[in-house]
C-alpha cells in the first residue's frame, strides 16, 4: 500500500509499505479521507516522546472496515467508520473514570494503550489498522470525508461540555482554525445566544456564518462572556480568554497541547476575585465524538466549508506546504489514499 512515513525529524516520504494486518481486537480499515493538523508538525517535528521514527501519521480519517482482527465480533464488513485517537488501557483509574484521553499506562501497547497517528500507524496510508474501541460507526446521512472530522468534532464538543455551556449564555471561542470553527457552530447547536469568535488572519473571512460577533480585537469584550473556550494556542490567545471571561465565568483552554508556550501577563486577582473556572481541556473521552456526529447528522454543524484543499495521498508534500504556509487561507486539507 502507499503511505507517507515521517522516516525521522523534520524528513518524510511517500511510498510503497506492506499492508497492515489487524491484530487481537482491532479492523483493518480501508481508509477514505484523511487530514492534517498542526500537530501533525509537531509529531514530525519529534516534539511527540512516545512517536518513533519511521512513523506512519494521520489522526483525522474515516474509511470502510475491509477485515476484522481476532475477537471482533463488529461492526460488520463494509461498515463506514470515523476514528477517535485515544483508547486507553481500561483499567487505570482515569480509564475507569472514562478519561482515556488521560491513560496512566500511556505509550504501552502491551497493555491495551494506543494513540492513534502518535505512538501507533495512523491514517495517512491506503490502510490502517485501528482498535475497536476508536471507532464511531458513521450516520446514514454523514458522507465519508464528512467522517474525517469524527476527532475534531469530539475534541470541540469536549471543550463545551467542559465549560457546561448553558442555553441562552454569551460564547466566545478564540482561534478561528478548524477546532475552533467547529466550537462556534457546536456552541450555536447547543443553545448558546449568541457565539463571538476572536482571531485574526485569512480564515477568519471564512467564518462569518459560524458566529454572531467577529472580533479581531478582544478588548472591547472584556469582562463580558459567560463562557470562553480557547483553541488558539498561543499564551497571548490564553491571556485574553481569561480577560473576556465575565466575573463568575468559565474559561476552557484547549490550545497549547505541546509544551513551550508559558502564560505570564495575568493579573492572579483578576481570577481570584472575578471567582473564574479556569479548565484544560484535551482531546475527547467519554465517546464524546459519538454525541458530536449525531449533531452533524442533524444538519447543525458544516463541515464540508471546513474543507479547504483536497489531494490525493501521493501529493502529500502539495499539501503539506499547502497546510502549513496557510495557501489561499486553508483550514484543513484532505488526503484521499485512493485517488491517483
């Protein structure tokens, strides 16, 4: 099969590997769409500890199942699945909780712990071998390249559920990127009454259906919001979710999944005394993604507009340059492995 293989740091390649086999409770999946993702830089860059080089990427897909490993009983062949990454052991105490976003055995296949496009083969190739537990059967009505945002989806809908967004309440998401875009119409879905989106750059002429309020500077807002997710990233993104947050409010932070960034600037009174939620929030347990694709089912989230490039798997270096210099203001490119 064709694939693309980060062979070590910052070097990657596309080409021909043996197809993969599933093991004991996990399906081969013929994969149909699949995406990058800023942290797909990352993980190349070898800022991930627990990825080895070579490394097949690829978090964000959806494909057919095409063969069952030994102890699967379903879904059945031919099933259209979207996958979440995470599938802790299920056993350690977060497991229990239904944190496996947080598995205290992470990084140890022996026990059942994988991290999908990270410590284990993703969906950047023709075929990817996936545990049971990471798949989301698709809706009916959900296309396949639809079903490559089943991640994402979740990871929004997690950070909302985390600020215990109630009806009626003032929204603002800041980071106008694929994550964020997708918490703004998420936010909209559940009843918020009105969304603002913060940001700045090209993508944000892309988002004017997804929010209420555009706003690239914060200022005027601060002090005003019920609930601010942030998915931007940066500690500057940090510091004005704080600073919009009204006294009493909730603040998810979301972004800076990797390590570096630092958050200095805030004043401790003004969390203090305006008796803020401060939350982190990563990536999407409890089946999350589950709740998130019965909303795109019912036509309440668009993520066809998310979709600003597409490519064939063997012009993975177009779009990777495409993706990462932000050509033509790209929020997510797709991949198609069976395309020529």
């Amino acid at each position: 099969m064709t694939a693309v293989v980060f062979d070590r740091p910052n070097e990657f390649a596309v080409r021909a590997v043996p197809t993969p086999r599933p093991a004991p409770g996990h399906v081969l999946v013929r994969v149909a769409a699949s995406m990058v993702c800023a942290t797909d830089r990352k993980i190349l860059e070898g800022k991930f500890s627990g990825t080895t080089f070579p490394h097949v990427p690829g978090h964000e897909f959806s494909g057919e199942i095409v063969e069952l490993g030994a102890g699967v009983a379903g879904p059945p062949l031919g099933t259209r699945v979207g996958v979440e990454v995470h599938v802790g052991c299920g056993s350690c105490d977060r497991c229990r909780e239904g944190l496996y976003n947080l598995c205290l055995n992470y990084g140890k296949p022996e026990t059942g712990h994988a991290h999908v496009g990270f410590t284990v083969a993703g969906g950047l190739a023709q075929y990817a071998t996936v545990p049971a537990a990471a798949l989301h059967v698709l809706p009916a009505n959900v296309s396949l390249e639809e079903g490559a945002w089943t991640d994402n989806l979740g990871v929004a809908l997690w950070a909302l559920e985390r600020g215990r967004l109630a009806t009626g309440e003032r929204v603002a998401v800041v980071g106008p990127g694929a994550i964020g875009l997708c918490a703004a119409q998420l936010a909209r879905a559940l009843g918020a009454a009105e969304v603002v989106l913060v940001g700045h750059g090209e993508r944000l002429s892309r988002a004017t259906k997804f929010a209420d309020t555009i706003v690239e500077d914060a200022a005027p807002l601060f002090g005003t919001v019920d609930l601010v997710v942030e998915f931007a990233g940066t500690a500057d993104a940090a510091r004005d979710a704080i600073k919009l947050a009204r006294r009493g409010g909730r603040v998810v932070l979301g972004g800076a999944t990797g390590q570096g960034v630092e958050l200095s600037g805030i004043d401790l009174s003004t969390i203090v005394r305006g008796h803020l939620d401060i939350l982190g929030s990563v990536a999407n347990p409890k089946r999350v993604s589950g709740r998130a694709l019965t909303l795109l089912a019912d036509g309440k989230i668009d993520v066809r507009s998310l979709t600003t490039h597409q490519f064939p798997l063997v012009r993975f270096a177009d779009a990777w340059a495409t993706f990462i210099e932000r050509r033509d203001g790209a929020i997510r490119v797709m991949l198609c492995p069976q395309e020529t």
